[in-house]
C-alpha cells in the first residue's frame, strides 16, 4: 500500500516546486505586463503515471494551488484540471499512436482552452471588460504554449526519473497495468 503511493507523493511535490517556479517567474515577468498561463502542464502526467483516483485528488490540489497562485474564481482550477485529467486518461486509453508530440499538442489545446473558458466564466461574472485588452491575452496565451512544449517535455521525463530514483523500480504507466 504504501509502495503504490510514492508516485503520487512524487509528482505532487514535483508539480508544487514547478509551480512556485512558475509563479517566481511570473512575479518577475509582470513588470513588463506579461503573465504565463499553464494549467495544461500539470494533468497528463497525473493521468499517465497514476491511476485514476490518486489523478483526480492529485489534479484538484494542484488546481486550488494554481487557483491562488494565478487570482482565479476558487475552484475553476481545482474543478477543471481533474476533468482535464480524466480526459487524458480517456484520450490516451484511446489513442493507438503514442508520439510524444502529440500528448504535448493535446497539452497545449488543453492550456489554450482552459484560458478562453475561464474569459468566457469572467465575461460572464463581470460584464465590465471594456478595458480589458484581447491582444495582450493572445500574445501571452502564445508564450504560455511557446514555453509549455519543452515543459511537457520535461516535466514528465523528470517525474520518471525522480520516482524510480526514489522507488527502486521501473515506472510503470498506468495505461501498461
């Protein structure tokens, strides 16, 4: 029992550094009025490594996290990113072509779309966005997925090695059991 839980605690962790790196970076890049947006970096590996219920309690921490990192209505995130990572356990268990390009894709549509719906869930909260300026929202939303593809990349590979460094075993996705 306790052996099947080191993954989960792993990537929690892992996802909690990378997310206090990303608001550190963030803090610095809001001088220049620029915000990074990546929600979609921190689901898929949930949905790959861990099965589905350590991926939901996992995605929903990590989504109020990003929720009070990133100022939105509490709850969307931590709502949101499990439906995102049962739909990635969905899509994988789905897909016959495993590239890593395409997880990666998947990843960006996902951060892209989590950025429109929550617009859509302010406009409708705040019908005051007479001010709110749509090119800064496409040109940040653009160097969210510029700086997600190597992320995803990343983030995974290193959760892997983390947890079989730390384990003693091979990582075993859950689409392999």
């Amino acid at each position: 029992m306790k052996n099947r839980n080191i993954p989960f605690f792993i990537l929690l962790l892992i996802n909690i550094f990378v997310l206090s790196l990303i608001s550190l970076v963030n803090s610095e890049l809001s001088r220049w009025g620029i915000s990074i947006f990546l929600p979609g970096l921190f689901f898929l590996s949930s949905s790959i490594l861990l099965n589905w219920w350590q991926g939901i309690l996992g995605c929903t921490i990590i989504g109020l996290f990003l929720d009070s990192v990133y100022h939105t209505p509490f709850g969307f995130l931590g709502f949101t990113l499990p439906l995102l990572c049962l739909a990635g356990k969905r899509w994988l268990k789905n897909t016959s072509n495993n590239r890593p390009w395409r997880s990666v894709l998947f990843q960006v549509i996902t951060n892209m779309g989590t950025a429109f719906f929550l617009l859509a869930v302010l406009f409708i909260q705040d019908l005051s966005f007479n001010k709110f300026n749509f090119t800064r929202l496409i040109t940040d939303l653009i160097l969210s997925s510029i700086l997600l593809i190597p992320l995803c990349f990343w983030l995974l590979e290193f959760t892997i090695i983390v947890i079989e460094k730390v384990s003693g075993k091979n990582v075993i996705k859950e689409d392999e059991l």
